[in-house]
C-alpha cells in the first residue's frame, strides 16, 4: 500500500495514458467493425459497379474485404455477448 502510495506520482498517469489508448483503440475496433457501415460501404459499392465507376474485379475484391469484415463484427459481437 505504501509503495503504490509512493509511485503514485509516476504510475498514476503511466495508467491514466494506458487507459485512454485502450479506450480510443476500443473505439476504433468498433468502428471499423460497425455492420450498419460495413453494409453502407457494400452498398455503396454497388452503386459505384452500376454506374460504372468500378470494375467487376474491383467490387469483388472491395466486396470480400467487407463480407471478411462484416463475418469478424459477428465474431466480435457473439464473444462480447458471451462474455457479459
């Protein structure tokens, strides 16, 4: 107790830093795995096929990125269900 009272100068902002990165990396997990946006991003794709701006190859390779990430924001959500 004396020694955590004694670092506390030291290890209080170390551990105020480590918690801000956790919470802004937590974020931008989120984020990128958001399967509202994903299934905007495809959508927009499609889009972007129809009028011609992307190629077939293009959308495919555009299209299994997004169906990768849409099968790992599943995953994430089963194991942070499972976990509460």
């Amino acid at each position: 107790m004396l020694f955590k009272l004694l670092t506390l100068p030291l290890s209080g902002p170390i551990d105020a830093l480590s918690w801000v990165a956790d919470t802004v990396s937590n974020a931008a997990e989120d984020a990128l795995h958001d399967p509202v946006e994903l299934r905007k991003e495809l959508e927009a794709a499609e889009a972007r096929l129809e009028s011609g701006d992307l190629t077939e190859a293009e959308y495919e390779e555009i299209e299994q990125v997004l169906i990768q990430r849409l099968r790992e924001a599943s995953q994430r959500m089963a194991a942070k269900e499972s976990r509460a």
